[in-house]
C-alpha cells in the first residue's frame, strides 16, 4: 500500500496546496493530510479546523482516497513525529510499506526537517519523500507564472485584493472567503 503524508497549516487552502494535494491523490493508494497548528488561531492562523476542514472537502469529493487529521504541537519534535506515525498506522488497516512524505519546500519547511533529522525513530519500512517545488509554476487558469504562499494569500485578504485573491485560490474557496468577508466577519 502506497501511502502519502502531507504536513501543512493552509491557512487557507490555496492552488499549490490543491495542486499536492490532487497529486497523491492520483498516484497513490490513501493521502493522509495533517492540519498542523490546529488549536491556534491568531494572524498566521486565522482559520478554525472546521472552516479548513470545509475547504478542503469542498474541492476533494473522493473521501475514500484521503484523511484529514489534526495535529497539535508536542513537548518535543520526536513526540510530535511519533504521533504523525501513530495516526496513520491507526488508520491504516493494511500493511504499510511504502510512505512518502510530500512537500513543496524541503529548504526552509521545519516540518520536513524535523521528519528527516528524526527519521531513525519511525517504524515504517520505507520512507521517501518528493518536493514539489512551488517557484515558477503555471498554476492559474491565465497559465501565469506566480509564487503562491498562503501570506500572500492572507495579505490579500487583509487588504480585501480580491484580484490576486482570484489568482491564488480556487473559484470555491474564494467563494467562501468573499461570503466570510461581506458577512462582516473578521478573518484577519
């Protein structure tokens, strides 16, 4: 059984974090997606697990092939990995013989450093892992080139940028996003 991890805040969920998340699905057999800092909520992280949880099963119908997780910070990185790995074997009712863990920045991520500098102290039989690196990729419908991140994405909604808005998230995410504004609903 091929299984996928992918770590991320996606504070929002926008087309890089889509575009990783429609990969997995695709080329592997079940996607685990952790929702890290779950329990915070503050500039960085201004949406609650449920709103992020919303996002994403707006875009992904097909629940069979994915899992959303909460994930909380630990007292150490090692417990935190360890509970990463205890969750996925929890929800796995197969053997696991192949887990990758994908990302889009294995330079600057911290979660992906802590995976790899704590590697020794997982029990899965094989480890792999993929970038997919987000610089100078088409990811709009205009088939511009853009650097998408989710600080941009939450400047822009600060600043109520409604055009790069449209550029960096999905037509139903931003949906949402633009109810939650005219709603008068603080986001940021």
């Amino acid at each position: 059984m091929k299984i996928w991890i992918f770590i991320g805040r996606m504070q929002p969920l926008h087309l890089w974090h889509q575009k990783i998340i429609e990969k997995s699905i695709k080329s592997n057999d079940f996607t685990f997606i952790f929702l890290w800092s779950s329990w915070i909520i503050n500039e960085y992280n201004p949406f609650t697990d449920s709103e992020r949880k919303k996002f994403i099963t707006n875009i992904f119908s097909n629940k069979e092939k994915y899992k959303l997780i909460n994930l909380a910070d630990s007292e150490s990185d090692e417990l935190w990995l360890k509970e990463i790995e205890k969750k996925v074997k929890q929800n796995t009712k197969q053997d696991i013989k192949k887990v990758t863990f994908y990302w889009w920045d294995f330079e600057n991520d911290y979660a992906i450093k802590v995976v790899k500098q704590y590697l020794n102290i997982l029990d899965f039989k094989e480890i792999l892992f993929e970038e997919i690196n987000r610089h100078n990729i088409y990811i709009n419908h205009n088939w511009e080139k853009i650097l998408i991140s989710s600080t941009q994405v939450r400047k822009s909604l600060s600043s109520k940028d409604y055009e790069i808005l449209k550029k960096l998230l999905d037509d139903r995410i931003y949906e949402i996003l633009i109810k939650k504004i005219k709603s008068h609903s603080e986001i940021l």
